[in-house]
C-alpha cells in the first residue's frame, strides 16, 4: 500500500488508523495536561505525576507521526512497544490489587490489546537491523504471540458485559429489542471471538468481528450520545477508549491478511 519511493510507509488500513489514534491522544494529552485512558491509570499521589502526564502525550504524538514515516516506522513502532509494555507494569498490576476484579482485568486487556496491535506493527515494519538484532521481538512467530495477547485481552471485555449486565443493557440504543438479549449476545460474542482467536479456527474472521463490534459500539452508542449533548468526562473516556481500542483490532486483523508463514498456519 505504498510507493518505495516514498518517504510514507502505510502497511494497512488499520496501521493508519491506529496511528492516527495516538496522534489525537498526543495531542489531547498535551491540551488537558492529563492521562487519556490509554495511559491510566497512574496514582495522583505520584509526586512527578505532570511529567508522565507530558511524556505519554509526547509518546503518543512523537510515535504516531513517526508510524507513518519510512524513516522513522520501525523506531516509532519499537518506542511505542516498549512504552506499551512498561507502563502496565508500572501501574496497572498493581491496580489488579486494588480495584475491583472486573474493573481491574478490562483495564489489563485494553493495555494488552494495544501492546498487541504495537508488536504486530513492530514486526511489519521492523527494519534488517531489528530482525538482526532484536530477532526475539521481531520475527513471524511474534505476530501469533500479539494475536494471543489480543485474543486473550476480549475475555474480559466480555466479563465485563455479564458483570455489569443491566448498565450494559441500557446502553443498548432504545430503537433495539431484546436489551438483555443485546448484552448478552455481545458478551458471548467477544468471548467466543477469544477462543477462535487462541486456537486459530476461524481466527481472522473472529478478530474481524470483535473490530467490528468495538466500532459498532462508538457508531450506536456514543455518536447518538454525542449529539444529545455533552458528555460527562467518564463518557468522554470511554469513547476515546473505544476508538482506540477499535484501531487495535483492526491493526490485529488486518495481520491475517499478508501471506507469511506465521498466516499459512492459522
């Protein structure tokens, strides 16, 4: 999907899109001088809390605009991976102990979705240099861990439809039937897109599906709430949430559509 000649370097639809999400999360970041929900949550109490603030919203911009450029694709893709990575460990294991069992766990697969879609850009775009020397992050085999991790990430996002099943159902847009019906076919549905995911039967179609759920969610859901009004700054959250989450998937997805070996397997 790009010239060789040209200093853009776009791998797939997904990559831009995904790119274009951290760069409005840089941008955000930086206006609201706060953590967007990709990077929370980091104690208040932290006594130099500003300054991750700013350099989240730094990795986030700096990486984004860097996805998109050959020159700078596969260092932005292993910067972001790497931050991807360290900052759960940093704060949201620690939030396992603390919040609730289902609060904590969508808060581990929202960051292991993303440190997904990051490590199969890193492997797309890495370099001769990385497969050289950073071959134990970089090669074919890695794509399927990231899937892993993408596919185990939707467990608890279809936990969390059962454990919060009436907040779930009444979200459900008022033009649809069968609320609970809703809540709980959404529910089931992202945990049998994990299954197929892990064991790879039917995997790519269940990553495809799950990328389409997230993004139906924004459609159905927040625009209709968008326009009835302002939203309060947990729903504001929670929208840029789905949308990053929704550019994650479609990273993952469009994964299973290069002919490699680690797709011949699947």
């Amino acid at each position: 999907m790009h010239s060789r000649g040209s200093a853009i370097h776009i791998a797939s639809v997904g990559h831009v899109v995904f790119a274009a999400v951290m760069i409005f999360l840089g941008i955000q970041g930086w206006i609201k001088g706060d953590f967007t929900t990709v990077w929370q949550p980091v104690p208040k109490s932290l006594p130099v809390r500003q300054g991750f603030v700013y350099l989240s919203a730094s990795i986030s911009l700096a990486c984004g605009i860097g996805l998109l450029w050959r020159r700078t694709a596969a260092l932005a893709a292993r910067v972001l991976l790497v931050a991807l990575v360290l900052w759960p460990l940093l704060w949201r294991v620690r939030a396992l102990f603390l919040a609730t069992l289902v609060d904590s766990t969508w808060n581990l697969g929202s960051a292991m979705a993303m440190i997904a879609a990051a490590w199969v850009l890193y492997v797309t775009l890495a370099t001769n240099s990385d497969r050289q020397h950073l071959g134990f992050a970089s090669g074919d085999k890695h794509v399927r861990i990231a899937r892993a991790l993408y596919g185990v990430a939707l467990i608890p996002f279809g936990y969390a439809h059962f454990a919060y099943l009436k907040h779930t159902a009444d979200m459900v847009p008022d033009w649809l039937p069968w609320h609970f019906g809703w809540a709980v076919f959404t529910g089931i549905t992202f945990i049998a897109a994990s299954l197929a995911i892990l064991t790879g039967r039917f995997a790519r179609q269940a990553a495809a599906l799950s990328t389409l759920q997230m993004g139906l969610f924004g459609l159905l859901v927040w625009i209709p709430l968008m326009a009835a009004g302002p939203l309060s700054a947990f729903q504001q959250g929670e929208v840029v949430t789905t949308v990053a989450l929704t550019a994650a998937g479609w990273v993952v997805t469009d994964s299973y559509r290069a002919v490699t070996p680690a797709n011949l397997k699947q």
